[in-house]
C-alpha cells in the first residue's frame, strides 16, 4: 500500500506492519509484529496509554476514527501522522482487532488541498477550466465553461468535439492543444478569438437596424450580424468572444515515465476589455485622420478639392468607397432654435459631386463625377441617400441574408461588390447640402454605431467645404462661374 499500516488484534498486539510503516519509522517488520502495544518503541511512554486508548477504541466504533499524534523513529525522531482506525469484528460481531492506516501529515495535507484546489476549480472559480483526453475531448468542464460555451448543463459537454461547439477559431485552438501535449505549455498565456456555434434561430438576419440618433436604416437592408451584433463582435450578447487562455500538460504522477493524460485549458473571457482597447486605438487613429485631413485642406485653395481631401483620409481603416452627393436645391436656412419637420420632405434630386477611390473598371461610374451638368443620380425610391437627405439623419444599410450582392448594389447605384452603405447627411448654416455616403466590400463588418459617429464629424467638415464651394448654386447654374 502507498499508505502505512499496522493492525491490532482485541488484546493489542500488533498483528501487521507492512513496508510503508517500516520505511516511515524504520521498524521492520519482524521488530514490530508481536509487540504489546507501541510504548517504549513507537509512542513515548507517556502518551502510550492515550494514544493506544484512541486506536484501540475503533473496535467499540462504527465507521471509521482519525486521530493526529507523534510517533517515534527507530532513530529517535518523531513523526506527526494522521491515523485513520477501523475495527474488525468477528463472524458473530464479536470485536477481533483493529487496522489503522497512517501516513505523515503535511503529506496528507498536500493530498487533501490538491484535491480540493480541483474542486474548487471545477465548481466555484472565476474562470473557464476545460480537461481534455489525448483526443482533445472534454472529459471534465466547470460552471463557467459551460455557461461560456453556451450550453444547459455541464455534462453537454463532455465527449463531444470542440468543432460541434465552436464555428470559428477551432483549428487555432486546437494547434494550441496540440503543441501542449507535444511540447509542453506555453510560457504566456494566448487569447484567442473564437466564435460560438449558436441556434439556427439566432443566425437570422434582422431585417431593419437600430437607429442611431437621428439615424435610420433602410427597411430592405440590415445593419447588423447574426443577433443583430455587428460581425467584428466582443459587445454584450454576441458569439463572438476573446478568451484568455493557459494551458497545463497533464501526466500521470504513478507511472515511471510521464504518460500524456491530456491538457488543462483555463480560460477567462476578455471580450469587453479587447473590445474597449480596439475602440480606443481606432478612435485615436480617426481623430490623427482628421486632424491630418484638416490640415491638409486648409492649404487647397479650390474648396471640392478639400472636400475631397477630407473622404480620402476618411477611407483609410474605415470604408472601401465614398460617394459625395449634393442637392441643387438644399432646404432652406432655419432659426437655429427651429425644431426639423417630423415629416419627411419630398424626395430631392441629388448630383454627383465626387467619388473616390476611382480606379478600377468594375467601379467606373456610368456618369462621370461632376456638378456641371446637373444630371441627378438616378437613385431609385427609398434609396438610403434619399432617406438620410430627407430626415436629416444617418441611415446604415447592408445587403442581408438571402439577397445576391451584386444585384442589391446595382439596384442602389452602388460600386460593384458593395455589401453595407453608411449615408451621412452633410448641414451647413441650417441648410441640407446633400450626403456623402461609405461603402464596404465584402469581407467587411457592418457599420455600427461608432462608425455612423466618425461619419457625421467627417460630413461636417465635408459639409463646410461644400458650402463653401457653393456647390448648389453651381449646380443648379452650370453656367455660374467658378470662385477662383
């Protein structure tokens, strides 16, 4: 046995020692077996009588007894041990001796906080802990991995393949399970990206967006992803997590070599932190783009130009196309105490002023940019430009599931390939101008409501360029002329 024992029979004799014991005292066994209790040998004299009362009291007991006492070395030393005591009894429940079983105490004491430092891993911590086999299934999962995978009860989990639970990150996160039970744990912890398989419920697309202020969305388009959550996730609610991860080798502690048993996987969700840091570097990165912007077209003397300018540095990080449209006619100027019509004005006419990037036949406008003409836009009705024009307001738009792309960006004389369109209203001196619009591609995430944010400040700063220019005047008298 890996624990001591000894045995007593009715009279308190020894009856057992085995090797354990003679390794831990250094009494052998034919030195032990057939001794009159332990006094004088294994129990100081003066304790012998308490501590053989203890032991040999487990016979007039039911279940077992532990007790905690010195013993004595062969050597002189003493041991502190923990006894566990059991009685015999005989066929006709006669008692007929005792066992104990004993082992140092600190060892006893490691063994019993190992054990529950595991409880309380699997059952009460704060974060996510997940025990795969070598076939990197779960064997043993906690609460919070549960809840964090989104499953009712633990056992949901255990033996099934991670790929039946996660839609994206599960090649990465095995490689990562891999390389533990290959070369061992990592030195830093990874966080890894991952997203949650969900219901087929909740992979529908909404069909119309969450307004943002003054904001709409365009009824026969989406703003969002799955859940309504925009698709780079991390928010409240979404599938999509960051999970900081270590990962520990499991080996057997009996065997003579370490044998594989698996890996320990602890995880904790960072998805809200990750997600504030993201926001905060992009936020810095479009201030530093309008501030560049503004500077830059404050040296353009042709106001278009620096209207221009201004989408140009806007693009970068944050759309694939920009669109400028300007109305011939804008509302007129109001008290700036006025309050906007609750109604939605007629339907404008709106004229291409610019477009950028312009490179690219799929992208080649079929009218070439250019207020001169005063040829509108033939953009059908309902169309987001028009309704952002209208209720002086943001409207996002996004092709949706079940909608082919390249028909849904036709119908909106939109580039090739657009996916999600972000219309901004542009005002000036209480006047509607017209609206400059962001398109992204596919591949890209839906505009939300930070971007409908940086698209407003950019159109203001576009807006002021506009007006200007006197943009409208110009269209509407192609033949006025320019304001060198």
């Amino acid at each position: 046995m890996d624990a001591a024992l000894c045995a007593f029979d009715a009279d308190g004799v020894v009856t057992h020692w085995n090797r354990e014991a003679e390794r831990m005292l250094g009494w052998t066994q034919e030195e032990a077996v057939g001794r009159q209790g332990l006094a004088g040998w294994a129990v100081r004299a003066a304790d012998a009588e308490e501590v053989e009362s203890r032991l040999l009291g487990a016979m007039k007991s039911p279940g077992r007894q532990v007790h905690e006492f010195a013993l004595l070395t062969k050597d002189g030393g003493r041991v502190l041990v923990r006894v566990q005591s059991s009685g015999v009894t005989g066929a006709d429940g006669s008692p007929m001796g005792v066992y104990c079983a004993f082992s140092e105490v600190h060892a006893q004491i490691d063994l019993e906080r190992s054990i529950a430092l595991s409880e309380a891993l699997l059952e009460d911590a704060s974060w996510g802990v997940v025990l795969v086999d070598a076939d990197l299934r779960p064997t043993v999962v906690n609460s919070y991995a549960a809840r964090s995978f989104r499953v009712p009860a633990r056992a949901a989990l255990l033996g099934r393949p991670l790929g039946e639970l996660l839609e994206e990150g599960m090649e990465e996160l095995e490689g990562a399970l891999q390389y533990v039970l290959g070369e061992g744990p990592p030195t830093e912890p990874a966080e890894l990206w991952v997203t949650i398989r969900a219901p087929q419920q909740d992979e529908e697309h909404a069909e119309s967006g969450e307004p943002h202020r003054g904001e709409k969305s365009e009824k026969s388009g989406t703003s969002g992803c799955a859940g309504g959550v925009d698709a780079d996730g991390g928010r409240a609610g979404s599938r999509r997590r960051c999970w900081r991860s270590g990962f520990l080798r499991l080996a057997s502690p009996l065997a003579e070599e370490p044998v594989p048993l698996g890996v320990a996987w602890l995880f904790q969700d960072i998805t809200g932190s990750k997600q504030a840091e993201r926001d905060a570097a992009r936020l810095r990165f479009r201030d530093g783009q309008l501030h560049r912007a503004t500077r830059a077209a404050g040296e353009c003397e042709d106001p278009l130009e620096a209207a221009r300018l201004h989408l140009d540095f806007a693009l970068a990080g944050f759309a694939d196309h920009a669109l400028l449209d300007v109305a011939p006619e804008p509302l007129a100027a109001q008290p700036s105490d006025a309050v906007l019509p609750l109604s939605p004005l007629p339907q404008p006419r709106l004229v291409r002023a610019a477009q950028t990037p312009t490179g690219g036949p799929a992208r080649a406008p079929v009218i070439e940019p250019g207020t001169r003409t005063g040829i509108p836009v033939a953009y059908p009705e309902g169309h987001p430009a028009l309704q952002a024009y209208q209720r002086c307001g943001s409207v996002r738009a996004g092709a949706g599931a079940g909608r082919a792309p390249e028909n849904w960006a036709r119908t909106r004389k939109w580039p090739e390939g657009t996916v999600y369109g972000l219309c901004a209203v542009l005002r000036s001196r209480g006047r509607t101008l017209g609206v400059v619009t962001f398109l992204r591609d596919t591949g890209r995430r839906p505009f939300d409501r930070a971007d409908a944010d940086h698209a407003e400040q950019v159109a203001a700063h576009v807006a002021a360029a506009v007006d200007l220019a006197d943009l409208p005047r110009r269209v509407a008298r192609p033949d006025a002329p320019g304001l060198r």
